[in-house]
DNA sequence: ATGAGTGCAAACCGTTTGCAATCGG
DNA sequence: CCGATTGCAAACGGTTTGCACTCAT
C-alpha cells in the first residue's frame, strides 16, 4: 500500500543489484497494477517507462526480485504465473475471480490448523501456502444487474 | 487409501468413458504412487501395464479424470503440475520436501479462517486452496544421520 | 574502464491440436 | 458396426539460453 519507488529501488541496490532503466520501468509496472501481473503484462505496461523494455528482461528482473522477496508469485488457477509486489512477511492473497484484484491477508491465523495438520499426520510443518478465490465488493454490486 | 482399481473403473464408465488399456495403465500408476505425478511419469510408469502408452493420452485422459472429480492437480512449488487421485470431497494435501509422499488432510475447519477473511475484505469467499509442505516421519528419522 | 545488464534470435520444454488408424461396447 | 479413443507429427505458447552490444557505477 505504502510502498514507494524509492523504498524499491534502495531494496534493489542493498541486493547489489543495478538500479537500471528497464528495472525502473518494471518496479514502476507492479507499483500501478493492483493485480497480478504476468511477465508478458509488465512488459507491455512497462514499455510506458522504458519503451524498448525485453520480454526477457523480466523474466531475469523477476528471478531477481523474486531471490530478494521483493515480489511474490500468485498461482492462478489457469497455470499462468502472475507476479504482485510482496509485503514484508508472511502474507495471502484473495484474488476476485472476476476482475483479479487481490488483497493480502497480512497476518496469519492459521497456526492452530496446521498444529492439528502435524499432529495427525505426523509431519513437520515447514511452509503452507493459501490462495483464497471470492469476488470483491465492487463485482458483488454489478451482478446485481 | 482404500481406493480399488475396481472403483475408479466403475467411476469412469459412470461418467460414460470407455475403459480403454491405455486408461487402465493410467489410474494402475497413479494407484501404484505415493506422490504426485506429471504428466511424463504417469506415461512412464504406466507403459508398464500398456507399452504403447503416449503422453498425449495421458494429458486427454487427466483432463476427464479431472473434470469428474478422480484426479487432483498438485501445484508444485517449481511449475510443475502434479496428479494424485482424489479423496471424494474438499481435501488439501501435506506434500514432503524430501520424499515427495503426500497425505491428504480429509477434513477441513478452515471454515472461521475464511469467515473472518471475508468480513475484513468484503470479499465473497467462493474457493480456497492449500498446500502445505513439511518432512514426513521417515524423512525425520533420516535426518537424524 | 569494466563487469553487470540488455535485447535479439534461437533453442527448449511442456502442452495442445489435426488426422488417419484402431479399439471398445 | 460406429463413434470414442489412440498415437504420431506438427503446431503452439511460455520460458530459458548464447551472444554481442550497452550502460551504470
């Protein structure tokens, strides 16, 4: 939410990564999308900012984001792989199935559950990973029509 | 668990599919797995019940078994789709990081987490999906070496 | 100045499709 | 027998790689 450019590319320059033109552009294409991105549309919406910007560029740019947890990967359902910027922590995501907005839920809850998961299967817990589908407010009105 | 080739072949033709060699071959891997399998090994392992098992066949097929409910795709962390049979009902999977053996967690009391994610979002909650990682037992005891 | 980063083209891999031959009910 | 199903080969779309050029520091 409160992320800014300058937050991003000072992240960018600790991981001793170059603060260049085609990574500005593609910093600046999360920053206006408030839904998933596939590497293809961060390109496209990206070309605003850095207009000769590679398709290959950012899929290398992601793999780099992606190492310093600075963007995190949505898996929609269709097996397209979406990118959003990551909040710090552990997050999920409620994706509209509608429009594709996405909220992060930032804290989570589900500690109890997965003790109860360990327990009964006896395995370790190491990670879990939760993608919630719904429809947002705003697609709620319009099916009223 | 108690899952019988019997019962998946009766379930197929329910849903009025011929049983076919290369189908039999295919529910026999999948029944003989402990973990997910894509596509490629499902055609491997199941060319030992039909020789000239293709993976073409193998991807019509996971798309029927899917559409009626036998099979469950298992995203795995790296892309890679992953298939195991399915427990009738709203199952989520606890996947090992060594072994890859899966258990399927029956029940689901995420029922106030999603409650609660819906009155904080105004979302309309309409699926979910869970996937958890951790170390099975056996995986456990090998790590004490 | 120099190595990191870039874009292009081509390779690559998993998946899908068109089609003639085959099989199951 | 007849339509569903199969396997092959080829098309396809997304992702990765090799390489020469450019840019940030």
């Amino acid at each position: 939410m409160t992320i800014t450019f300058d937050v991003l590319a000072e992240q960018l320059r600790a991981g001793g990564h170059k603060l260049t033109q085609p990574r500005r552009a593609i910093l600046q294409a999360l920053l206006a999308s408030a839904k998933p991105l596939s590497p293809a549309e961060i390109q496209q919406s990206g070309q605003a900012f850095c207009a000769e910007l590679g398709l290959v560029t950012v899929y290398r740019t992601l793999e780099i984001l992606e190492s310093i947890d600075m963007v995190r990967p949505v898996h929609v359902a269709d097996g397209c792989h979406g990118y959003v910027l990551a909040t710090p922590g552990h997050t999920h995501h409620v994706v509209c199935e509608r429009c594709h907005a996405v909220v992060e839920i930032v804290g989570c809850d589900l500690g109890d559950f997965l003790d109860r998961v360990a327990a009964r299967t006896g395995y370790q817990i190491t990670d879990h990973w939760l993608e919630i589908a719904g429809i947002c407010g705003a697609c709620q009105q319009e099916k009223m029509d």
